[in-house]
C-alpha cells in the first residue's frame, strides 16, 4: 500500500540526579528527537518531516516544535501545540490519516516533560530557567468543552484524583467488594505494576513496592483522596521525553529503511464525547468507551488479530479496571509493559506517546508481540484504543465513535432542590491539605432522578466513609450539604 503509515524511527529517555545533570523539557524533547531519527537508519528522514505535534507539557514554550525543527534538518514543518484535553493518541491518529490521505510525507511526534529539574531547583536552591520561545506555532489545538463544570469544580477543585476516586468508590460497589477487600485488590494489582517499572529501563522507581505500603496512608504516602493515597496516583515529577516518527511505506521505501525498523499502526479508535462525571449516566460504564473498545474487539474478531502486550492507562485505578472491564481483561500485571504511570512515571500530557514507544521497542524485540495501548483525557472523560504490530496485517483503520456515543449517551440533568433525599452514586474525602480538616464530596441521584454534588465536613461521617460503603445509601441534604 503506497501510503501506508509506517513508524520508521523511535526514541525515548529520562534523566535522574542533581540540578545539573538534568536538562529542561525541550532539551528533553529534541534528544528524543535525535534517537528516533538515529533509530530509522536513515537521516535523510528529517528533509521529508512535514508536521512536528507535540502535546502541550508543564513547560510555558510557546512553539518548540519550530525550535527542534530548526536545529534538525525540517525548518519548514508545519508545527502545533496540543493542548491538555485532547487525547494524546489523537495526534497519531492525526499522523496515520494525513499519510494515508497524501497530505504529508512523515510527521514527528514528540512530548517532554521536566518537573524533576524543578523539584531539584527547589531542593537544592537553584535558578530554573526555560528557553524562552515566544512565538506561536502554526496550530493549536484544543479540546471544544470543558473536562467538568463548576459544581464539580467548586467541590473537588481541578485536580484530577477526587474525580477518580469517585469512580473508584462506584465501581467497587459495582463489583461487591468490601472496603478491606478492595483495598487489597487495587494494592496488589499496582504492587504488581511497579515489579514491572523496577525492571523497566526508562522506568522511575528503582525497587518494587509491596502492597501495603501503597494502600496504607503513611508520611511517605499521604492520602490524596479515600481511597487513593500518593502512590496510587499517576507520577508528573519526572525528566523523561519520548518521539516518533511516521511517515509513507512508499517513503521508507524509497530511503531503504530497514524492515526490521518498521512498526505498524493497524487500528485505532477514540471517543470525544464529553459529560462531567456527575451527570454521566452511569459513571463508570460510559458510552463511548464501549463503543471504542468494541470496535477494536471487532477489528481483532473479524482478523483474526490477538494482542499479546498491552499498556492500559493508568493514571488511577479505576481507569485500568475500566479499560480492562471493556476489553473483556483480567485484572493482572500483563495490563501493563511501562510498569504503570506512578511507577514508570505518567509525564503531564503525553504518556501516550512514551508508552506507544515502550510497546513498540517491545515489539520490535519480538516481532510475534501485537501491542494494544489505551489514553484518556480528563476525568475518566475520553478514551481511546490503539493495535500495533510487526507486520501490516490490515491496512489502518481509525474511527472516532463520538457522534455514534452523542446519539446514545446524553447528560442527566441537575437537581434543582435544595433540599431533600438522594441515593449515593460515589464518593470520597479529600484531605485539604490538613489532616485534621477533612471534606467527604458525594455525588448522588436525587429522587427526582437529578444529580447533584454534596459535602460534608461531619468528621463522624468521613471517620464512617472509610469504614463503611456508603455507595447505594439513601441519604438527606440540604443546599449542598449532607444533612
């Protein structure tokens, strides 16, 4: 196939130590850059780049797709700036379609984050200075709504793990598990994970950790929100950054770039359809997820294609157990190859690309493997499926199922009482940064079938939440406090 997409060169590293042996996230980023264009065997590569993505990180560099592009053999690419909200497989998929369609000849991906430097400015007393680059790129591209609204935001703020742990709270009462038993169970699954990321090279963590020292809350691992602490949380506090390169198999063709350097996206599919987690109609089965996951478990079917490697997101928990729940997976260490973002590291915004990386350094070791990789963005809001493998099985396939979920899938509307009874949907306690002054948020179904976001600072009722379920109960309030 003339314009078959084709990954023809990777790159991946991170950095640990002192303040002086780290470098800034776009140093980061064009390093990446360079191994992935070493990595095709072929530097002629660059001169053909038409397009640098690059998902937007904790850095404030307005365009440093134009910076490396400059340095490095493709000064007239077109550039963009992905901004957080849109799905990081998105710029693949975007890649794949605009080869396929004879737009562009190869695109570079390429993501970088560097808040371990920050941290070790702060720690050793040190200036951090960014490059300054303060002119636009060609695009920017960003999500169309907002990830949650203003109740939400009003009680859980914008971090993301009292969203999660909300989640958490409703799928355990899903599955009937009790409070111990469930925190035994997503102990063990991430202790299993971070065997992984010990032995991963571009893994953060050095040693495995046993389960209860992830479960239980200690000074090491303070409670984030019940029932995650610190160490069930996605990790930003990295120096890691990781590339790409795709482009035509008629241009690998054409460059003789090996066979045994090229890696194949046979499928892809994501949802964009966006409901705030409160008004979801059931927050832990969302439409667009199934409907995503089904049409690679379709794809798979009707092929014949039986992936045998896989990293599922893991920002929290509860979105491996979701992802593993639509694909028909058990719960196990196999979900992973990084290790999981606490452990390998989950870099703020393109995770994605550093895990593809890491399944498709797997594959290219063992060209049986076929690697599946999951995304989200937001609050458990969109996701997205994607199948790699050795050899073209199949010609690229990718959809986006998000008018197919708007159809099915539409926002339960808000209560408009102030007050009454509801039925808990999910909850969880936030600290507030003091361990004396704790707040329980609850999301539930009035009985008028409305949503509603309610708090509480009863230290009896928080003392009770971590004991008890609470899910499913039948309880009163009063403006948007537990009565």
């Amino acid at each position: 196939m003339k314009n078959r997409p084709v990954v023809v060169g990777i790159g991946s590293l991170q950095q640990k130590g002192n303040f002086k042996d780290l470098d800034e996230a776009l140093i980061l980023m064009e390093k990446a850059t360079q191994e992935a264009i070493n990595d095709s065997s072929s530097k002629q590569i660059s001169k053909y780049i038409d397009e640098v993505q690059i998902p937007k990180g904790y850095w404030k560099y307005r365009d440093p797709g134009k910076w490396i592009a400059k340095r490095n053999g493709f000064p007239d690419a077109k550039t963009s700036v992905t901004k957080i909200g849109v799905l990081q497989q998105n710029l693949i998929n975007s890649a794949c379609n605009k080869i396929k369609n004879g737009e562009i000849r190869a695109s570079l991906i390429v993501g970088g984050e560097a808040r371990f430097k920050r941290i070790r400015a702060l720690i050793e007393k040190k200036e951090y200075q960014e490059t300054e680059l303060n002119i636009n790129p060609d695009h920017y591209v960003k999500a169309k709504d907002d990830l949650h609204i203003k109740e939400e935001e009003d009680a859980l703020g914008l971090m993301a793990v009292g969203y999660y742990a909300i989640l958490e709270s409703a799928l355990r009462n899903a599955k009937n598990l009790k409070i111990d038993s469930h925190k035994e169970k997503i102990g063990k699954l991430y202790s299993d994970f971070s065997k992984i990321a010990a032995l991963n090279d571009d893994g953060w963590i050095a040693s495995p950790l046993d389960w209860k020292n992830i479960s239980n809350a200690s000074d090491k691992n303070p409670m984030q929100a019940l029932p995650y602490n610190k160490l069930h949380c996605t990790s930003w506090n990295v120096n890691q950054a990781s590339a790409m390169i795709l482009c035509s198999e008629e241009l690998a063709n054409e460059l003789n770039i090996p066979q045994k350097n090229r890696l194949y996206p046979l499928a892809s599919s994501e949802t964009n359809h966006m409901i705030a987690a409160i008004q979801r109609p059931n927050i832990i089965k969302p439409t667009g997820l199934q409907l995503a996951a089904d049409f690679i478990l379709n794809i798979c079917k009707e092929h014949n294609i039986k992936p045998n490697t896989f990293e599922v997101y893991s920002c929290f928990p509860v979105a491996v157990q979701m992802f593993a729940d639509s694909l028909n997976l058990d719960l196990n260490s196999n979900l992973t190859s990084t290790g999981g973002m606490p452990f390998a590291g989950g870099p703020l915004n393109h995770f994605v690309i550093q895990s593809t990386v890491k399944i498709l350094k797997d594959i290219k070791k063992d060209s049986n493997k076929i690697g599946l990789v999951t995304g989200v963005s937001g609050m458990m809001t969109k996701q997205s499926f994607a199948l790699w493998a050795k050899e073209p099985f199949i010609n690229f396939i990718s959809k986006d199922v998000t008018n197919e979920a708007e159809k099915i899938e539409q926002p339960i509307p808000l209560s408009t009482l102030s007050e009454g009874s509801g039925k808990v949907l999910g909850y969880t306690v936030l600290p507030q940064n003091n361990v004396d002054h704790k707040k329980a948020v609850i999301y539930i179904e009035d009985l008028n079938k409305a949503r509603k976001v309610l708090i509480s600072y009863d230290k009896n009722i928080i003392q009770n939440m971590g004991e008890e379920e609470w899910v499913g109960k039948l309880v009163n309030f009063k403006d948007n406090y537990l009565a």
